[in-house]
C-alpha cells in the first residue's frame, strides 16, 4: 500500500503535443513513464501534481486518461496550468465514470485517506501568474488558490477526526470549516471525495466560526499526517509565496510535493526543509519518469 507522488506527465496521446520533440530526458518518454508506472499494484494510491495531460477536452484526453487508467492503483489529479482539459469536478467525474476510468479522480477543493495519511492539494500560485495579464498580480485567482488549499486542508483533517477551520488563525473557529471540501466517508473507495465545488468551484468558503477556539487546542490535532500536494512551487530560488507557505505552515503540513519545474528549472528548484516544512520536486523529467515514493 505505497503512496507516490509524479506531476507533469504532459501526456499527449490524442493532442499531437508528444514531449519527445523536446529532446533529451523527454525522449521516449511515454515509455519511461509506462516503466515507471509499472511499479503501481491495486492497493497504491499516486498523486499526479498537474500538468497531466496536454489534451484540452475530454474526448482528446481519453487516450492520456485510458493510459493512466491501465496501471493498478488510485490515481487523483491535482490541476496544473496546462491541463486545459479540466471542467467541473461533477462533469470530470461524469467522464470518468462513462470511460470506465474507475482508478481516476480528482484532488480539488478536496481530499483523500491513504492509510492514515491525508493528501490534500491545489494547483497554487507562481510569479509566472503575475504575468500572465500585463504584469499585474491576478488577486482574485491568487486569493482563489489559497482558498482551494485551506478547502482541501480543511477536509483533510476532517478525515482525520479533526475539526475544519484555519487551526493557525484565531477567527476560524475550528469546527467552522468551509463550504467546499467536505470530503464524505473516507473517500477511500474512489467515490467519495465529493467536493461539493462544482459549477463556479469556489462557492463556499463559509468558514463561520464554529466551536470556537483556535482549533490548535481544544478540537485537538489531526490523528494523522497531513500532506499537501501543489502543482506550482511554493519555494523557488529567488521566490516565496508567503501566503502558500504560512496556510502551509498553519495546518502543521510537514510535506509539501509540487511539479511545474522542467529541464534547467530545476537547478532553481528547492528541495528540503524550510520552516519545518520538507519540500520535494516530483516532475516527471526531475524524478526520471519515476513516481516518488512517499511511504
Ligand atoms: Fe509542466
Ligand atoms: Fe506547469
């Protein structure tokens, strides 16, 4: 019962955008990644941090999703930046379901028990994204993410036997929690996870107090690890997103896995502990096309 970590498969079965034109590590990489995933049995669960698939529909990305699907083992998805083929989490589920894709999900405004673990995750935010509208910070997607992760983190300890709620922050009110999330049962089965964010996706946020308290103490720590799961990196030479880090920081997250970085990013890349967090780089043409190993 292993839990791996991979992001950035860039798949590209149907979209005619194969990687191999890249060159070097990227070279039949379809069959690196088929080696890699080989290593999966049923009772495995693997985080794809984003950037999956090239495809920007679900008819193009049947191909990507039929491939993943072969191999053993749960598979969620977080969003990366290209994964132009991401919808509602009621109409992705939807195609999954009529495909047969039962080993696919998604981790979005929402989360998942591996054992006793709690994988929680969102795409996040880079300082690439500041110039993506003429050099303006985009406030409202930023603020958008950081909602989506204390969603996700929220439902993770949930499934932890802990109270919702921003435990770090003192007007959250454990037990408040917020309108996303809300990951039902265990969500182990594979049908579960149910976020409840669909349509505009960030309908909830209610976060009203609650029982009170700082969920730092009386609603008492989650009886599990808590694992966050981000398509971009919170930490890259030169860059810090503070907010990313301190939501982090707040939940108790010790891990923090995230992709985006390809071929000489990763001489930027940070890996390691930071403020008592420890951070992994997990992009496929990073890990050799290999899933990391998490437990
Ligand atoms: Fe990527
Ligand atoms: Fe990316």
């Amino acid at each position: 019962m292993a839990l791996y970590a991979l992001g950035d498969t860039h798949l590209s079965l149907s979209a005619g955008k194969p990687m191999d034109v890249f060159g070097g590590a990227w070279e039949n990489y379809m069959d690196k990644l088929a080696r890699g995933l080989g290593v999966l049995t049923d009772d495995d669960t693997l985080v794809l941090c984003g950037d999956t698939s090239w495809a920007k529909s679900f008819p193009e990305a049947r191909d990507d999703f039929a491939f993943l699907n072969a191999f053993p083992g749960r598979k969620l998805i977080v969003k990366g930046n290209h994964d132009y083929w991401w919808s509602t989490a009621t109409k992705m589920r939807r195609f999954f379901a009529e495909e047969g894709f039962h080993t696919l999900d998604i981790l979005h405004n929402n989360a998942w028990l591996h054992g006793d673990v709690a994988l929680c995750g969102t795409r996040g935010w880079f300082y690439e994204e500041d110039n993506s509208h003429q050099g303006t910070h985009d406030e409202k997607v930023f603020l958008r993410e950081c909602i989506r992760l204390k969603a996700s983190l929220d439902a993770g300890r949930k499934l932890l036997g802990a109270s919702a709620g921003d435990p770090g922050h003192p007007e959250s009110g454990a037990g408040g929690g917020v309108g996303v999330g809300g990951a039902d049962g265990n969500g182990v089965d594979g049908d579960g996870g149910m976020d409840g964010a669909d349509g505009n996706g960030m309908d909830g946020d209610g976060g009203v107090g609650g029982a009170g308290g700082n969920g730092m103490d009386g609603d008492g720590d989650p009886d599990g690890e808590l694992l966050a799961f981000l398509h971009y990196p919170p930490l890259y030479e030169g860059y810090r997103c503070d907010e990313i880090v301190d939501i982090l920081t707040r939940y108790g997250v010790r891990r923090c896995f995230y992709g985006h970085l390809h071929g000489p990013s990763h001489q930027r890349a940070i890996e390691g502990a930071y403020r008592g967090i420890d951070y992994r780089l997990v992009s496929a043409d990073y890990t050799e096309f290999r899933p990391f190993r998490i437990t």
